[in-house]
C-alpha cells in the first residue's frame, strides 16, 4: 500500500515545487487561464485526500487506532440494519476511504485530457470564457468545477473520519459518504467527457 500511495503523492503532487521546463509543458498543455484553473483545483483537491487517507491508513499500521477503528466497525453494524449490497458493510471503513484514493488517481489523467483539450479548441487566458467559446464548450466549466467540489467533499468526509477514529466513534457513514461524493465526481467528468467528445466531433 505504501508504494502505491508514493506513486500517488508522485502523480497529484506535480504541481508543487517544479521546474521551470515541467512549468512551461503545463503551460503550454493546459494554459494559464480558467482550463488550468480547473485542472490545477482538482489536482490539488485530490492531493488532500490523498493526505487524510494517508493518515488514516499510517495510524492503522501504526497499531494505535486499529482496535479502535475495528470496534467502530463493529459498532456501526451491529444493531443497524446494512444493506447487503453496501461495499461499507463487508470492508473495514478505512479501507473504503483508503480505495477512494485509486479512484481518484484514475480521474487525474481524464482531468488532464478534458483540459488540455479544452485548451487546444477554446484556449482562453482569463477566467471568464468569451461568448462564442462559451457556447461551444457549454456546461464544461461547470462540470469541471463541480467534480472538484465533490472531491472536496469526499475530503471533508474522511477528515471527519480521521477525527472520530482516536475517540472509537462510528466512521462507517464517513466513508460511505466519501464513496458517495467520489462517485459524482466521476459522473460529472464522465459528462465532460462526453460533451467535449461531441465538441471534437468532425
């Protein structure tokens, strides 16, 4: 797992720290306005989630929240009635949260896709898109924003978790919600996706 998570750090953490040349690619794939606005608030977005699953997942291996956390498992199942078909009810709740982590990897190259086309169509260097542009690209920007907003979520999501599991407190919903707001990110992107396919369309 640790390996995995350093892939990941290596990935989301780009932006942080680099060279003017790797610099000067971003800019020259994404821009410097709205589109790598949107790319670069996603990307730090999943970053922090990035952070919190590591802390979940370092204190668990660490021995000092794992009783703790399986009796918060147990807790929250024992006496409520789960649904059979809830990933939740059959993994540890870090675990969900800790998965979240490689959905989210998997959605930061079709970030990367959905802007840089975006960029090379309809390039624009504010954060406002001209009206003939606006009406080609349509709802992308929206989309764009909102994804992130729900990684945002999924954020606050398993940071309440990170902050309930040293009490023993029930983290079940926690990370349920982070599969949750996980999964409209990917719907939203996905819708992107497709418009920007049409917008490509000869």
């Amino acid at each position: 797992m640790s390996g995995f998570f350093d892939r990941l750090r290596r990935r989301v953490g780009r932006g942080a720290g680099r060279s003017g040349s790797e610099a000067g690619t971003d800019d020259q794939r994404f821009g410097t306005g709205l589109w790598r606005h949107n790319h670069d608030r996603f990307l730090r977005a999943v970053d922090r989630y990035y952070t919190t699953a590591l802390a979940l997942h370092e204190a668990r291996t660490s021995g000092d929240t794992a009783e703790s956390a399986a009796a918060s498992a147990r807790d929250e199942t024992e006496g409520t009635a789960v649904d059979p078909t809830d990933g939740t009810a059959e993994h540890d709740p870090i675990d969900v949260i800790v998965d979240g982590t490689h959905r989210l990897n998997s959605l930061v190259p079709v970030v990367d896709d959905i802007t840089a086309a975006l960029h090379r169509t309809h390039p624009v260097t504010g954060q406002i898109v001209p009206g003939p542009a606006r009406q080609a690209v349509g709802d992308a920007p929206e989309l764009l924003t909102k994804a992130s907003s729900k990684v945002a979520e999924a954020v606050l999501a398993a940071s309440m978790a990170r902050s309930e599991v040293p009490a023993g407190k029930p983290i079940g919903s926690s990370a349920q919600a982070t599969e949750r707001f996980i999964s409209d990110a990917e719907e939203l992107l996905e819708r992107a996706r497709q418009n920007l396919a049409r917008l490509e369309r000869p």
